[in-house]
C-alpha cells in the first residue's frame, strides 16, 4: 500500500470512529423537558448556531470543570434547561457555561419520537446519572443589593437552592420503582400537577417542575407527606432533618397569614370580610415622636397648650423600622412604636406580618414569633401550661403557643436574626420592676412572667432576636430608655391617604361619592386623619349610600364623636376587663368615668387648658391608669412639664369640647341640673317654663351666652356638640343601653331650643358676623339635618 493511500484509509477509520461515539453520545443523551422552552423562535435559532459551532470549537474534546457539579464535574458538557420563573437552575446553567464546552439542548420536544429503548435507557440514567444542580451564581458585585436594603436575604438553609438539593439528594437514594411509587402518590394527592409533569424527565426535571409549579415550601411539604405514605419514613425523616429551618419559617408564615390576611373591623360580618392588602394604606410613621396629636382646629390655630408635629423628612417605611441605625451606626435592636388610640398598630402589626411572610420584605428575619403582652397577662392569670408551675422559662412559653418551634435550637443562636414582636403593652395589667428584676441568661431557665418580660426587653434572653414593642403612649414609657433603640410613632394619615383607603375600599362609584360627602364638613375631614375614624366614615356612608339614598344634606358631626366615644369604651371592657361581645354593658363605674373625665374636660376648657397631669386627675377622683391607657381618649404627651411631671391631654381637642358636652348634658338629663347656670343670666322673653334654665333651651341659652362672650374658638365646638347631644338621634337613639338607660324619655322642649337658635342668628348677622356660621351649624346638628 502506498503512503497516500495508508493516510486516506486511517483518516475514514477515524471519521467512522466518530461517528460512532456521537452514536453512543445519543443513546446517553437526557431526555428532553416536559414544560419547554420560554424562549423565542428566533433566540432558539441563535442558540442552535451558537451550539453548533460550540461544537466545532470543542474538537478535540478537552476536560472542563462544570461549577457546582461534585460529581460530574470532568464530563465538559452543560445543560441548557428551560427557562423558568421560579428556580435559579436553568438561569444558573446558562450563566455558567465554560469556554468551549459542549452543549446539550435538552428543552421541550414532540415526546411521541421516543422509542420504548430509549425511554428504558432513559430511565437508568434517570436515578443514577442526574448531575447535582449547580451552586448559584453569585453577582457582580455592582449587582448586589446592600444588606441593609429591602427585601432581604433569606437564610441558605431557608433558600431554593439548598431545599432543591436536599430534596434532590433524598430522592435519588429511591429504586426506579420506589421512585415511580413516589411519582404516582405524588400526583394523586396534588391536583395542581399533572402526570405527564411528574412522569416526564428525569429526577433533576421532576424537582425543578415541582418547585416551579408549587413553590419551594409546597413542593417540599408535599414530597415529605408522600414519602411517609409510601413507607419511606427514614426518607422523610432526613428531608425533615435537611430542613428543618425553612420548615419552621413555612409554618411560622402560615400562622402569620391565618391571623393576619383578613382584617377584622369592628363587628365582623360573614362574606363581608376585607383582605388586608387591599385596602391598606399606610400612615405616616415618624422616628421623632411629639405625641401623635393633630393640632388641626376649626377656630383656633393651635390648642391652648401648643402641639409639635413631626417634619416629613423624619418618616420611615413600616418594613424599614428595623432596618434603623443606633447612633453608633449598629442595627438597631428593641424599637418601640406607639401612638394615639385607634391609630392603627394592630394593623400595621399585621402588615408588616404580612408582608414578610409572603416574602416581600425583611426576608433577612429568618423567623417572626408574636408574643403579645396579652399572651402573657393570660399565663400569668391562667396558667396553662402543662406543669402547672407559677414559673416558665421563655422557650417553653413559645413552645407553647408555637408547636414548630420545639425542639429546635436556632433561636439559641446568637447569630439567628429573628423578631420577637411584642403588642399591646396597655393590656398587661401588671407593674414592671426595670431596675430590680432578677437577671436571666439561659433561655431555659424557668421566671415569672413579669421577669420575662424585663429579661427579653433588657437583651438577656433570646440575644439573637429583634424586639418589638408597640403600645398606648402612657404604657410604653414606663421602659428604660437605655433598653430601647428607637423609638416610632405612627402619625396617621394625610389627606391624600384618606382618599386612598376610601378608593381601594369600595368598587364603582361609592368612593367618590363619600370622599364628596364627608369632605362637606371641615372638622371631620380633620378627624378623619386618625385611621379609626376612616373606617367609621367609610362604614357609616356606605350603609346610608347603599340602603337610605343617602347624599342630600352634609353629615353631622356629633354622631360621629358619639360613635368614637362608645367603640373606645367598649373595646376598654373586652381588652382590659375581659368581657365578650354580649356582655359590653357599661357599669356604674364606667358611666361614673365617662362623666368624671367630662367634669375634668369642662373645667379646662374654663381655664382654657388642654394638658393635664397626675394631680388634676385625682382631684376628680380619677386614676392615671383608667384614663391615660384604658379609655382610649386620652394619651400621654412625650414631652414633661416644667416641673419634670408626666402630661397628658385628649386624642384630639376637640374631643376635649366634646366630652365636656356629654358631661354637660349627661347632668342635664339624668339630675335636672344646668351647670352652666351661674344665676345671673336674663332668660328671652320666649321662654314660658318657671323654672327657665332647666329646659333644654335654657341650657342652650347658658351655652351661648358662654360662646358669644368668649374668644372665638374657646367654646364654640362645644356649642356644637351640646347642641348635637340635643338631637334624639344622638342621646336616644346612640346612647341608650350605654350611658343612659333605654327606657329613658327623650329630651323635651327641643322646638323652644331650635326657636332660641334661629334668633340668635339673626341677631348675630348684624353684631357677631363671625359667629354666624358656627350657629348655623349648631342648628345643623340639634335637628340633624340643613334648615
């Protein structure tokens, strides 16, 4: 043979050798996946070309490391697997391609062109020769957010890439017909797969699919239950072991998200419930706390006693709170957030909840575990804990109302970022010793819950965790400021924000419709701004707009402050003293503290003052802690008085004039008594009762003669409201079975008071033009409807 010819015949046997190893490269080939691609035609063809001359470039074959492949890792070949919304893989694969390596295509194809041969070779590869999912790529570091920044960062242990493998490594320990078993239970008892999902592919395709379709918490759940029940125990067991924090995270969030997904608003209706991300809109929060009280006023400028209110540039995100610095420049530990009643820290508790459970913000908590201070005033009254003993240590008591939590030991690690939330401070009854409370360093070591508590807010126990507090001004303060980090008031809403909640509450036009109507009167527009009085706005004109034809005259202002009034003493008797919905029938006591604070609210009105401290409480015969935490109309003022002692004053001032006027008109028609009269005054020539000043006009005519000869402002709003007590609607029909007895009569002698009104009107247009308006608007609310 000559030399030319011995040439050409090697290179034919090399060219057949070829072809032979691409032969046995098809048979080894994985199969192709069941979802597909989400690419384009065009960016499919490109990549065909790309791989095609990959291909070329890669002969003569040459060994790559594939990145986070252990076991493969010599074979230079990577996968390019669909697209998919859920998991990191198939964008993780492509990132990861090596210079020059060969590329398997292994997206959707007509599954019919399958032989049964190669289904069979298909499964052995299936079990056997499934490549660990690559580690994921880490971003450049222009890409990464700031850890400070939102959402967060889950825990490894907590994210996909780590559940997938655990998932992935248990499941490939199975037999092809322990694994198909799998399959079918699997599919039988999760209608959100179908069978061609679960039975196409091979095991990386199977957990990929599961976890896109299902999610990662879902699709783990769902593998463990069908583990157990096709008798691989020991299997289930380990997943468990594997994942034991995103278990805990995952059962965490669903307690979160049944507590806190439906907002309930007062008197719960069944099919009229509220999911609480639609219709929330968040209040204003501010780092620099004044108080919370709007110093909005219809006549004067600011309440006697001025009011500081928060600059914008101090507000912060609710899910930012902890994302606050110390001074230091260190994260922020124990952050403390109050505000006036009804200005919705139950809600924004619940949002922030919420939110982190459905994994849009503060994804960086590994766990938030509620421990409400009304879950601890409950064992310390209760006890029911098991052992029965007086003592708990602060594991068994979240144990206790956390069944997922035994057992386990991350919230021992000082380096598990957890949140410890901790509401409702004005429920637990109890004195705190800050000072003199024992020192607790073991989580397991057993105190009384009053320690506890001081030992948690103090860092001593659960060192890892983030805590925080909310509650009623007055309650809060009792904390040591060196045990807190920040404190947060929450402001409540602007104008704008109003209009929001009223827009995402309703459909059609029913929003326009109310945001029209109560913007008919300025101060409710003012009160509106607390979240509270939102809801009963939007409440009270959905009612008369759907059922009553609703929208002709402007709303009344007086049943509103009525309505206020009776929801923040009812909710004293259920959060304080326990009692349940039927049983909100006010005591002496509680009439006695509504007219007590009354008393109080006239004479500062006379003084014209609108603070009040300790001592001025007991000289009316009330207690501090019944009326700054309990009542739910009265808050704590931050700032002391010149002598160092604590103040106070009302939700708003004019609920100050408000109360004064139910005290007012409570003696009027319970005792007879006017005490507005100083016996002096010249009653008009209308008045044909002996004893004059007893009438209801004579009490309005008191009450006048106290306004027009006062400085505008000091008592007008007071006018109003006693005008509006006046109105049967308001004194009979809202406040019967509360401060006053059903079976009381109405007020009498209510024309020869709306007679007296309409004269001093006209008497006022030509010498107190500026009053005018005012009494127009009294006579507005005596007969709850325009003149």
């Amino acid at each position: 043979m000559d030399p030319d010819t011995e040439v050409e015949s090697i290179l034919r046997q090399e060219r057949e050798d070829d072809e032979d190893d691409e032969e046995e490269k098809k048979k080894h080939q994985r199969p192709p996946s069941s979802y597909g691609s989400m690419k384009s035609d065009s960016e499919e063809e490109e990549e065909e070309e790309c791989d095609e001359e990959s291909g070329q470039a890669f002969f003569p074959p040459l060994p790559v490391v594939l990145p986070g492949s252990s076991t493969h890792g010599g074979t230079g070949l990577q996968m390019i697997r669909s697209e998919s919304p859920e998991t990191l893989y198939t964008m993780t694969t492509q990132q990861t391609k090596p210079p020059g390596a060969v590329v398997i295509d292994t997206r959707s194809s007509d599954l019919g062109d399958l032989s049964e041969n190669d289904e069979e070779d298909m499964d052995e590869v299936l079990v056997t020769h499934s490549p660990e999912p690559p580690e994921p790529v880490e971003f450049d570091e222009a890409m990464q957010t700031d850890e400070n920044s939102q959402p967060g960062r889950l825990h490894p242990e907590q994210d996909l890439p780590h559940i997938f493998r655990s998932v992935q490594g248990v499941l490939s320990g199975l037999t092809p017909e322990e694994l198909y078993k799998f399959k079918v239970w699997f599919y039988q008892w999760e209608p959100a797969i179908t069978l061609q999902q679960v039975m196409d592919g091979d095991l990386l395709d199977f957990v990929d699919r599961i976890m896109e379709i299902l999610g990662q918490d879902r699709a783990l759940l769902h593998t463990i239950s069908s583990l157990e029940q096709v008798n691989k125990k020991e299997e289930a067991e380990e997943l468990k072991k594997k994942c034991k924090r995103a278990l805990m995270r995952f059962q965490l969030k669903q307690y979160l998200i049944r507590k806190h997904q439906v907002i309930r608003e007062g008197v719960v209706r069944a099919g009229r419930q509220n999911m609480l991300d639609t219709i929330y809109v968040q209040p204003h929060i501010s780092t620099c706390g004044y108080g919370g009280i709007d110093p909005s006023h219809l006549f004067l400028q600011q309440p006697p006693s001025p009011v500081q209110v928060p600059s914008p540039d101090t507000y912060v995100d609710l899910n930012n709170l902890f994302r606050l610095q110390k001074p230091d420049g260190q994260p922020v530990r124990t952050v403390v957030t109050t505000g006036i009643p009804g200005i919705g820290m139950s809600v924004s508790v619940g949002k922030f909840a919420l939110d982190w459970s459905e994994l849009r913000a503060n994804k960086d908590l590994q766990f938030i575990i509620k421990l409400s201070f009304r879950t601890f005033w409950y064992l310390r009254t209760k006890n029911p804990l098991p052992s029965k003993k007086p003592e708990m240590s602060v594991m068994e008591i979240i144990e206790y109302f956390h069944k997922e939590c035994k057992d386990t030991t991350f919230l021992e690690e000082e380096d598990c970022k957890f949140l410890i939330i901790m509401d409702a401070l004005d429920c637990y009854q109890a004195p705190l010793d800050w000072e003199n409370a024992p020192v607790i360093n073991d989580n397991h070591t057993p105190a009384h819950p009053d320690v506890l508590i001081v030992n948690i807010i103090r860092g001593t126990v659960l060192r890892g965790a983030r805590v925080w507090v909310l509650g009623r001004r007055a309650a809060v303060s009792q904390i040591p400021p060196r045990f807190v980090d920040a404190v947060t008031e929450i402001q409540g809403f602007s104008d704008e924000m109003i209009d929001e909640y009223l827009t995402k509450r309703f459909d059609g036009d029913l929003p326009t419709k109310i945001i029209a109507h109560y913007k008919r009167v300025p101060m409710l527009r003012i009160l509106a701004r607390q979240p509270f009085v939102s809801w009963m706005v939007a409440t009270v004109f959905e009612r008369c707009f759907r059922y009553r034809g609703y929208g002709e005259h402007p709303p009344r202002l007086t049943p509103f402050y009525v309505s206020i009034l009776i929801v923040q003493i009812n909710r004293r008797l259920q959060f304080y003293y326990g009692k349940g919905e039927n049983e909100l029938k006010w005591s002496t006591d509680d009439k006695n503290l509504v007219t007590k604070m009354g008393k109080m609210a006239l004479k500062m009105l006379e003084r014209n003052k609108s603070v009040f401290v300790e001592d001025d409480l007991k000289e009316y015969g009330l207690k501090l802690t019944e009326v700054a935490v309990y009542s739910g109309v009265v808050t704590e003022l931050p700032a002391a008085s010149a002598d160092g002692r604590r103040t106070f004053c009302f939700i708003h001032y004019t609920f100050q004039e408000f109360i004064a006027a139910v005290y007012v008109f409570t003696l009027f028609r319970l005792e007879n008594r006017n005490v507005l009269d100083s016996g002096l005054l010249q009653m008009p020539k209308i008045f044909t009762s002996k004893d004059q000043t007893k009438s209801a006009a004579g009490l309005v005519q008191c009450a006048l003669e106290r306004t027009l000869n006062a400085p505008l402002g000091q008592y007008d709003m007071f006018l109003r409201f006693l005008c509006g007590m006046l109105s049967p609607d308001c004194h009979h029909n809202q406040m019967s079975g509360c401060l006053f007895s059903r079976n009381s009569p109405k007020v009498s002698g209510l024309d020869e008071a709306q007679r007296l009104l309409e004269q001093t009107i006209q008497n006022a247009e030509e010498n107190n033009r500026d009053r005018v308006e005012n009494l127009k608007e009294c006579l507005r609310e005596m007969i709850q409807e325009d003149e």
